[in-house]
C-alpha cells in the first residue's frame, strides 16, 4: 500500500488540510450504516455493522482513483432495530435518532465540501428511514446524497448464487452467514446454526427476493424462536467469497458511475 490517495480510503486516516485538498478532486464518500442485533445462535451482534464496512471499504479501493478518490467514513454501527430488542444484546436507536445520528455524518460531510455521498446500509431495518431521511435532507436542507442497501446491487447475482429455496435468504441465512464464512470465520458457530423459514405467503416478505404487497411490524420474537430467519445450514465459506466479490463488483461500478453524475443543485433551492 502506498500513500496515493487512491489506496487511503478510510477517512479517518487523513488530516484536515488532506481532506480539504481531497475534497478539491470531487470525491465519492461513502456512509456505511449498520447494526447491532441479534443474528441468531450462531453469529455474533455485530454483523450488520461488520459486512457493510466490509463491502463499502472494498468498494472505495477498487472504485477510487489519483483523480477521483472514493473515501469511506467508519461505519455507523447502531441501528433501528427495535423488532430484535427481545433478544439480549440487541442495541438500537429509536427512530428519531437514528436518523439525525446518520443525518448529522452527512450533513458534516456537506458543509466540509464533499458532493458525491453515498449512504450503504447493512440493515433491512434501517432501509425505509434512510429514504426518508435522504428526502429530508434535500427538501429542508438542500443536501443532496444517494442512498441504496448493499444486497440490492446483486439480486440478479444472489438469485443464481444461492442453493436454499426461497425462504433461506433473510436474516443470519445463507447469505449473511456466507459472508460471515468469507470475512471472520472464527467467530462464526457453524455447529449452533439452525435454519428457520416463515409460513409462505401471498401477502408478505418471506425472502429477500420475494416480497408482498403487505408490511406489518413484528418482533424477531414472534417470527423466529432462535432469532434466525433462513437456511444457514447452507452456508459456506468459498461462495460467501464468491458473492462478496460480485457485491463489490457491482457497487464499485455504480461508484464510478455516480461520480459522473452532474452536481445540478441550484443555489435557490439550498435556501
Ligand atoms: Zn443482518
């Protein structure tokens, strides 16, 4: 690793007067957002918060470039996540909070300069308030940021990658726990995991790639008697590697893409 901008993605590794002339060459900053909650017995509380600033770190040094940096903030690592809160060691914020916590980093990144900002979520629980919060931000404060959930990138890819029917894939199933294989095997139980799917339905989600017309607020609790929504079972460490890639892959391309986006917010709407 040398000391090219390209390669130094973390934010908090610069100085000042090193964000202020990076700032200069309209960067990309990224805001990974996660979790801390429950992922049943056999992963740990924090892998929500972990996989996103995984993808988004991956991300930034595959997409960043001398003349277009892409920089990644530290991960936001609490959550919403009040429907895991009947499970010891879930830590979440009430959704006020939440949002002004994630509002503020993007509102601090604005007035230092930075145009490009791209909030990843790790989190399903966090997804319809940080697109509530995007708005907010334009419409009350002319700030303007980008926001998308990790997995969404790779459907397509996730759909041929996954060897559980549908059901496995939702919550510390088969693709989180892959990706827990892949990034830090040693705190994952693989002998402790136990599938669990939801009663398939017309109306609601059961899947992440297979949704409902219907949203209801539900406790972990009543869904799931381990926490656990999906096949686990079926995860492995190789293909958690082979789809961490393709999220990469796919993020990193939207990355230089929305690096070229026109900047065209006008100074009467910033009033
Ligand atoms: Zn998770």
């Amino acid at each position: 690793m040398t000391e090219d901008s390209a390669d130094r993605v973390r934010l908090e590794e610069y100085s000042w007067p090193e964000v202020a002339a990076l700032v200069e060459r309209d960067p990309v900053a990224i805001v990974p957002v996660g979790a801390f909650e429950q992922h049943g017995d056999h992963l740990p509380l924090f892998v929500d918060a972990h996989l996103v600033g995984v993808v988004a770190e991956a991300t930034a040094l595959r997409a960043s470039t001398t003349r277009q940096p892409v920089v990644v903030t530290p991960t936001v690592w609490t959550g919403y996540s009040p429907h895991h809160r009947d499970f010891p060691g879930t830590l979440t914020l009430d959704d006020e909070t939440f949002g002004k916590v994630v509002g503020q980093v993007v509102t601090s990144l604005w007035f230092g300069g930075f145009r490009r900002i791209l909030i990843l979520n790790g989190h399903g629980g966090n997804a319809n308030l940080l697109k509530n919060l995007i708005q907010t931000l334009r419409y009350d404060q002319g700030i303007k940021a980008a926001f998308a959930s990790y997995w969404d990138f790779a459907l397509k890819e996730l759909a041929d990658w996954r060897t559980s029917e549908s059901g496995g894939i939702m919550h510390a199933c088969e693709m989180e726990t892959s990706l827990m294989l892949a990034t830090r095997p040693g705190l994952v139980r693989m002998d402790r995991a136990r599938d669990h799917f939801l009663e398939k339905s017309d109306y609601l989600m059961h899947d992440l790639l297979s949704g409902g017309p219907v949203a209801i607020a539900s406790s972990f609790r009543e869904l799931s008697p381990n926490g656990v929504i999906g096949a686990p079972t079926l995860a492995s460490a190789k293909r958690g590697e082979v789809l961490l890639e393709s999220i990469v892959d796919a993020i990193a391309g939207f990355v230089r893409d929305f690096a070229q986006w026109p900047l065209e917010i006008k100074q009467e709407d910033t009033e």
